[in-house]
C-alpha cells in the first residue's frame, strides 16, 4: 500500500471522521461498533459501525477497544463506512 501524506489522503477521502471503538463482533468480517467524535468530510450523519475484513490477509485491520482513532475512506459506501478495508490511524500516532 502506498501511503499519502496526511493532506493529500484527506482530499482524496469521501469520509473522514474521528472515532472511538466500544465495541467488536468477529464473523466472517468484523464489526466494530464506533462511538463518532466527530465528523470532518462526509454525508450528514452518525456513522455507528467500521466492517472490515477478519482476516490481515485479505486486507482485514485489527482495531483496539476504547481507543479513539480517525478513519478515512473512499469511495463513499455507506452503511457501512467500509466493507472492505478502512484506514484507521490511531490518534496517539498522528503526531509522529
């Protein structure tokens, strides 16, 4: 995966938002249930839930429970934010 600078993802993005994880469910994909903080480019409503593959292989992201985190996502696929794979980028790490 190519990584963008931090500006240009957000541009690129249809959904960024800031969120904290409260919850997560394994199937065959994951389903995290989010608690939105706040939302910075996206369609006017709360998002509640991130789906991602359960396996890191076919793209799948493991997220930590009670840690806040700011997802970006493209192309626009809602519900939920992202069936495939969401970039999520813990927010204690944005400052590195």
């Amino acid at each position: 995966m190519i990584m963008l600078h931090p500006q240009q993802a957000f541009c690129n993005a249809d959904v960024v938002i800031m969120a904290k994880v409260v919850g997560v469910n394994v199937g065959s994909n994951t389903k995290y249930d989010i608690q939105q903080i706040k939302m910075f480019k996206g369609p006017d409503r709360v998002i509640h839930a991130i789906f991602t593959a359960s396996s890191p292989a076919a793209c799948g992201v493991t997220l930590e429970t009670n840690k806040e985190y700011l997802f970006i996502d493209h192309p626009l696929h809602f519900p939920p934010l992202s069936d495939q794979h969401p970039r999520g980028v813990p927010v204690d790490g944005l400052g590195d």
